[in-house]
C-alpha cells in the first residue's frame, strides 16, 4: 500500500513538472534579403514572401569575411542596408520568431552600399529637380517625336531608336533641358489594361533614352500614362488606332534654365 502511494505521489511530481515548465524554443535559420530596416522593424524577402521582424536591441549583428568565414565582426544594426542577403538565427518562443544573430557576408554589404548610394543620389537630384521646375514658368517645346507601337506591345522599332538617339543627341546641346515622356494607348479593349499599357509604352521610352549615354538620366521626367486616347468615332479606322499607339517625346527649356 505504502508503495502504491508512492508511485502515485512520483507521478503526481512529474505530471506537475510537466505542467510548469515550458516549452522549449525552437531554433530556426531564416535567409533573405533586407527589404527594409526602419524604427526596430527589419523587412525580408524570402522565398515565401516579405517577412517583418521585430529587431532587438541586444541582437548581434555580425559582418563575414576571411577564408571559410573565419572573421566576423560586430556591426550597428544601421548596417542592414536594403539589398543586403543575410541569414536570421533565433528561435520561436512564445510562437514568434525572436532575432538572436544576423550574419552577412562583407562583400555583399559593399554591393548594397554601392547601390544605396546610388538610389539616394538619385532622390537628391530628383528632388533638386522637382524644386527647380516648381519655380519655373511656362516650358518651350525645342523638340518633339512620337514613337508608335503595335497592338498590345511596348516594344520600341529600330527606326524608332534612332529617333530617340537622335532627339537625345540634339537634348544634350541645350541648356537647362528637360525631356517629358507622355504614354497613349487606342481605346479598344479595357481602360484600366490601357493605362497601364500606356504606362509602360512611356517607360521603355524612358529607359531607352536613359540608357542611351547622350542626356542625363535625371532630366528626363517620370513616365506620365495618358490612358487611351478618345477618338471621334467619324475617325475610328486603323490608321486613327495606329496614331493613338503611341509615345509623345518633347525636349523643354524654361527661362529659368537648369545648370548643366
């Protein structure tokens, strides 16, 4: 009897032992890429979709180089720069993932350093320009072309690239130019898919042109998608569509001239 009672009294400890003690937390390794590092929330890319993660004071964040990775060095958590590929380690307790460690190799950083200071010198001068053109007044039209597209396609003709070769050519001799970009679609099949045909008509443009090495990328607008174009219906056959597939390019000068 004495022995019964002391099993039931064992397993009664070990039932209550179970009962407070918690669940292990469980370790995990998450690998993405930095989307966004702002006010203690850090943003990834995984393969599963954009994550965010609340980002601990005490989290060590470490750079990686050497052979093998044998040196790491401790980094401010300023150093999770948008672009960066880097590796979480923590674990899941409490049922959210806790960040314990961040790793990321050296040269990876450098390659998003080079291209954050690109996207900032970018904004800068976007920037710069959007408080230059609010002082300015009316714009002249110096040049123009318009550049048509096939049903459905944004895909700029090799006729139509030296057009816009040219147009860049006879930009960059100007002072204080500016290039507008203006997307049109025809107004058959839906409105939204229009404009956003419109849209990217205007953009291919843009890159091309930006792309081109005669004008400087930041003085050629955004891309502004007009939408379909409204045809009077007297005039709806298929040369008035094939006008309306286009993108009007213009090079503007103000009084108030840019510097070059």
């Amino acid at each position: 009897m004495a022995g019964l009672a002391f099993r039931i009294l064992a397993v009664g400890a070990c039932a209550a032992a179970l009962y407070v003690t918690p669940a292990s937390a469980e370790p995990r390794e998450i690998q993405g890429i930095v989307v966004t590092n702002q006010n203690g929330q850090l943003t990834i890319k995984t393969p599963a979709g954009n994550q965010t993660y609340s980002l601990p004071a005490d989290a060590r964040i470490r750079s990686v180089s050497g052979p093998l990775g044998g040196q790491k060095e401790t980094v401010p958590a300023a150093s999770l720069l948008p672009g960066l590929p880097v590796v979480l380690d923590g674990d899941d307790a409490g049922g959210q993932f806790v960040i314990k460690d961040i790793e990321y190799k050296a040269k990876d950083y450098k390659t998003a350093a080079q291209i954050q200071a690109g996207v900032e010198e970018t904004a800068r001068r976007s920037d710069e320009l959007r408080s230059a053109y609010s002082k300015m007044g009316e714009w002249d039209i110096r040049a123009e072309e318009n550049i048509y597209f096939k049903s459905g396609s944004a895909v700029v003709s090799a006729s139509d690239k030296q057009k816009l070769s040219a147009l860049a050519g006879n930009a960059a001799s100007m002072k204080g130019y500016v290039i507008s970009v203006l997307g049109y679609a025809d107004p058959t099949g839906n409105a939204a898919a229009n404009q956003k045909l419109s849209d990217r008509r205007a953009q291919t443009v843009i890159n091309y042109l930006k792309q081109s090495g005669k004008v400087l990328p930041g003085r050629v607008l955004g891309a502004s998608a007009m939408g379909q174009m409204n045809i009077p219906v007297e005039k709806a056959n298929s040369a008035s569509m094939q006008g309306a597939r286009k993108v009007t390019v213009r090079v503007l000068t103000s009084a108030a001239h840019l510097q070059n």
